[in-house]
C-alpha cells in the first residue's frame, strides 16, 4: 500500500508520515499543488491524501485536476468544521474525508477501506474465478489467464453473477450485437476455448435449452 500525501506543513507531515508507517502504510510526499497530478499518475500510488490548503493553491482546484486523468482513491484532510469544504470535496470525486487534526490510526483504517472499496467495485471475485474489469485481467486459481477480448467479455457477464444461467441470447447480446442473427455455433466456440484457457471446463456449465452459467462455489 502507497500513500501519497500531500501536505505543505512539516510539523504535521513529518509525525503523519512516521505514523503511517507504523502502520504498514508506505508513503511518498509532495508539499506544493502543482506536484500532486504528476505524483498521483505516475500509476504506483494507491490512495492520495490530501491537504485542501496549499501554499500554491487550493486543493479543491488540485482535486478537479486529478479527476480529469485519474480516478485514484483520494482522501481530503479538512480543517475542523469546515463543512463546506468537505462537500465540495466529495462532489468533486473525494472517497472520503478526515477531519484535522485526525489520529492516524483513523487514517490508515479509512486508507485501507477506500483501497478495498475501489478493488471490490472493479472486480468479479467468484472465488477460483477472478475477474478484473479495469486492468482487464483474469485469474483463475490465483493464476494469470490470457484471453481474448470477446472471451474475456463472455466470462465478465457470467462471472457477474455465479450460479444463474445466462440465456444465449443475452450473451450474444451484450458480448456481439444486440440483433445477432447467426446459427450460435460462434457463442459455442468461444465457451470451448475459454473452458480450455480456464483449465477446467466445469467451471462453465452448460444449462441445456437456456445457455451457460459459471458454477457457484461453496464459500
Ligand atoms: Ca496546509
């Protein structure tokens, strides 16, 4: 876990940053406004905390920049009872909010909430099955699988719900066209070899008459 923070006071950076390590947490730090959108996508970074009071700038403007190249879970850190702040902040794509001056416990435990929030929102957990929406990857076992992008589509819509049968139709659907006309000899191949890249065909069942569904596992 990467922390950015940004924060132009050292009296409050230096024991925060400390803090945060103790915490397991690792940190890289920039003072100024005018660093933060080129520290924050340089694609490392896992949460930005951020000071809404910069000697460059306001960090309200810095967040309205950020949302513009990425969408990195952003913590605002809000003076005491500034209420307009924190919703403007939130309005703008802040995840979540401290309050100054905060414990860094609190932090680490909302850091870590947010990082978790944003993993489950892009990701199809199906237990053997692990599907990745945004960096479009798919474990299967805790390996890597390599599939091809209609492949990877088919899964994504079976794995977004384990257990139902998904008819063909909706699959020619939403992974072809919505006015497929075709024999569904294509839909039947590409199960096959995406039941052979997934290393075992049980995973996708076939619901004869309906069309296919991914197993439900036991939690
Ligand atoms: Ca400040």
């Amino acid at each position: 876990m990467l922390v950015l923070v940004v924060e132009d006071d050292p009296a409050v950076s230096g024991p925060l940053i400390e803090g945060l390590q103790r915490n397991g947490i690792e940190t890289e730090h920039v003072a100024y406004a005018s660093q933060v959108v080129a520290a924050a996508s340089k694609g490392s970074i896992d949460v930005v905390l951020l000071d809404l009071g910069l000697p460059d700038g306001d960090g309200l403007e810095v967040l309205r920049e950020l949302r513009k190249v990425t969408d990195i879970p952003v913590i605002i850190a809000t003076a005491r009872g500034d209420e307009t702040d924190r919703i403007v902040g939130l309005e703008l794509g802040a995840d979540d909010y401290v309050v100054k001056p905060f414990s860094v416990r609190e932090l680490a435990a909302r850091v870590r909430a947010v990082s978790r929030r944003r993993r489950s929102e892009s990701t199809l957990d199906t237990g053997r099955v692990i599907v990745d929406r945004v960096r479009h990857v798919v474990h299967v076992d805790g390996e890597v699988v390599d599939l091809t992008a209609k492949e990877f589509d088919l899964l994504a819509v079976l794995a977004e719900e384990p257990g139902r049968a998904v008819t063909r139709q909706e699959l020619f659907s939403r992974v072809w066209d919505p006015v497929w006309i075709g024999t569904g000899k294509t839909l039947d191949v590409h199960v096959a070899s995406l039941r052979k890249k997934l290393g075992s065909a049980e995973l996708i069942e076939t619901v004869r008459g309906v069309g296919y569904r991914l197993v439900q596992e036991a939690s």
